[in-house]
C-alpha cells in the first residue's frame, strides 16, 4: 500500500467520523419517515440536501423517476458509483434497513470527496428508489446510470455479517381471473367461479413443487377470492413471486408456474390475466477482487464474518441486474440481531440500536477505503498519481 494510499484512508475516514452526527441522524430519520417504493419524496430530498451541501453535483427526480438521486464529484479516470437504498416496506416499515443503506452510503460519498481528484477518481451516488419490488435500479440502468462506472458497491444490513448476500432471481407478477356470478344455493350452475380457478392453480403449484430444484421457490398470496359466501365469486386475484438461482432457471421455473394459473382458467371457464408486477431481478454476481478488499478493510475496521452454511437461500435485488454490467459488491453489514432477521419488525427495531449506528459508519468507512484501493490499483491511473495528494 503506498503512503499516498494510506493517507487518502486516512483522510476518508477522519472526514466520515466527523460527520458521524450528520449520518445517523440522517439514517434515524428515514426510519422514523418510511416511505414506500416510487414514494420517498422525503428521504431522496434528504439526501440530496445532504450530498449539495457537501459539494456534489446533484440531481434529484432524475431517470424519469421523481425519487432517484444522481449526486457527482470529482473528475477522475476512475468511475465508483455508491447506491443508496430507502424505500420502506409496507406496515412494517424499516424492517430491511434500507435507512442504514442510505446513511452509509452518503457518508462513503462524502468521506471520498475530499480524495477524489487526488485518487484519480470520479464519485457518483445514486439514489435507487424503490428496491421492494419496484426494481429502480433496473429503471436506472436501462437509462444509464451506470453507464461508464468501472465499479458499484453497497451495502446492507442482516442479522449476520456476509460477504455476499446469496441474491436469487426474481420475477413478480399478478394474476387475476374473471368468472360469472351467481346465486351459489338457487342457481349455482350458472356461475363460473373464480375463486375455484385459483385454487386448482395453488393445487397445480403444490404438485410442481415436487418437480422443482432446491434453489427455486414459488410464493404468493390470494387478495381477493369473493365477497359473499351466497354468491358465486365472479373474480379472483393473487399477487406471486418465483425465485431460482440464475436467470435461465427463472424464466424456466416462471414459464411452467404460469402454466398452472392457465390450468385453472381452463378447468373452471374463466379468462385469466398475468401481469407483471416490476421487472425481473437477476441473480447477483460479486466481482470477486472488489469483495476481497471490502472483507480486508471491513476487517480492518474489527466486522467478523462467521463461517456460513454453504447452500444458504438469499433474498433478490435489483443490485443483480446491475452485478451483471458493471462489477458490483452487496457485502451484508451484521447487527447481531438474530433470531430477528430482515422483513420482521424485530429488525426494524434493530436499525436503529448502537449496533446499526455502528453499521453505518462502518459500512460508509469499509466502502471508501475499498474505492480508493480499487483507484489505486486500476490500470486507468498512472503511476505517478497513485503518489499525488
């Protein structure tokens, strides 16, 4: 590591410790404000504010979405995008800790700030609304954001530390049949029933389950199988989720679930409709060199990753579709928290403790020092630059 290197570390970190008070105040308020995907109207315009006054060139409701965030400084050959996440979940809130997202990556923008042009480096946040399900940063990328950054990093919070969360692909979509109401006791043959549509589609989906692998999952939740029990239920609805380990196995997995939604249309009379419901997310594919110096420095700062089963199941992020164009790190920050763990509201409750409070200086500490190693070593930088100040 050159003394150039150790310096800018220095500077980073002792830049993000005195704005310590900024961030989690920051991080405290979008948990105590959450918003919902495609809504944060509050907390994109925090951290725009946040990233102005520190000198960014900033955009807000960029990408043809009110939300996103596009925040630049520096001019460097080498291009780090930092995202920020900070939508909420509905009725429970934070409970995916998208504020801790959100703080540590404002406070890793603006420790690298004052580096940048010394690094060689280029810095851009990117505000990504709507991870939940609304893939923002799949908007984003197909309207490129990404385009020209050599590296995209973030982080997230869990129960445990992890390199990589184990991200699955995902494709969402609602399915609504469309029957004919009857009187169920006088006239019952005259109806064509919806709600039965969707369940022979649940039976046909319990009965695939047997012929699928490991790695895939089939989800969902009725929202709406009739009103009166004395009335033939003329409409059904569902909202599903399918998830597999690559995209090739997604859409394979996809295609024979949709099957089974046909198969209760054709068994009862109905008409059925697929909808998707966002994009599809890709499975997320770490570059492996970035991960080992994020692990390096988050184990600098004292983070202890625990020996993990292999074979674990991860959730989805629209991270993925990232991961598959530009080289991309997704590294999970543990609070210690367990047997809480994110999408309950034990974990809500815990992104706000002292050890979340940690995770964000942390993380915006071990995401810094992991872009200046990355400008220090890429071929983009001369030599001689490595050694300016």
């Amino acid at each position: 590591m050159t003394t150039a290197t150790v310096g800018s570390k220095a500077a980073v970190e002792h830049k993000i410790r005195q704005s310590e008070e900024m961030l989690l105040e920051l991080s405290h308020r979008i948990h105590a404000n959450p918003e919902l995907g495609f809504e944060e109207y509050r907390a994109s315009e925090w951290i725009a504010n946040a990233l102005s006054d520190a000198g960014f060139e900033v955009q807000h409701g960029c990408y043809d979405l009110p939300t996103a965030v596009h925040a630049t400084i520096g001019s460097g050959p080498v291009h780090i995008g930092i995202c920020a996440e900070y939508d909420a979940l509905p009725e429970i809130g934070h409970a995916c800790g998208h504020n801790i997202i959100a703080a540590a990556a404002v406070g890793a923008a603006i420790g690298l700030a004052g580096v940048a042009d010394g690094m060689g480096l280029t810095v851009t946040l990117l505000g990504t609304p709507a991870e939940e399900g609304g893939g923002g940063k799949i908007h984003m990328l197909e309207r490129g954001a990404f385009d020209g950054l050599h590296a995209a990093m973030m982080v997230h919070p869990a129960a445990v530390e992890m390199t990589a969360m184990p991200g699955t692909a995902v494709s969402q979509f609602d399915v609504a049949y469309t029957g004919k109401p009857a009187h169920s006791g006088a006239y019952p043959e005259l109806g064509v029933n919806a709600a039965d549509a969707m369940l022979i589609a649940q039976v046909a989906i319990g009965q695939l389950r047997q012929q699928t692998r490991g790695a895939d999952l089939i989800q969902g939740i009725v929202t709406n199988a009739g009103s009166a029990v004395n009335v033939i239920p003329d409409s059904a609805s569902g909202r599903w989720i399918v998830r597999s380990d690559t995209a090739s196995a997604l859409a394979t997995l996809t295609a024979r679930v949709k099957r089974c939604f046909e198969a209760g249309a054709l068994a009862t009379g109905c008409a059925v409709s697929i909808t998707p419901n966002g994009p599809d997310y890709a499975d997320l594919r770490p570059d492996a060199t970035l991960l080992a110096q994020y692990r390096a420095n988050a184990e600098t700062l004292g983070r202890i990753f625990p020996d993990l089963p292999d074979g674990l199941v991860g959730a989805a992020t629209d991270m993925g579709n990232v991961s598959h164009t530009v080289p991309t790190i997704h590294p999970m920050l543990g609070l210690g928290c367990h047997p809480a763990v994110n999408h309950q509201p034990e974990f809500a409750a815990a992104c706000i403790s002292p050890a979340a409070d940690k995770a964000v200086l942390d993380g915006a500490i071990a995401m810094a020092w992991t872009a200046v190693d990355f400008a220090s070593q890429h071929p983009e930088i001369p030599h001689s630059n490595q050694h300016r100040q």
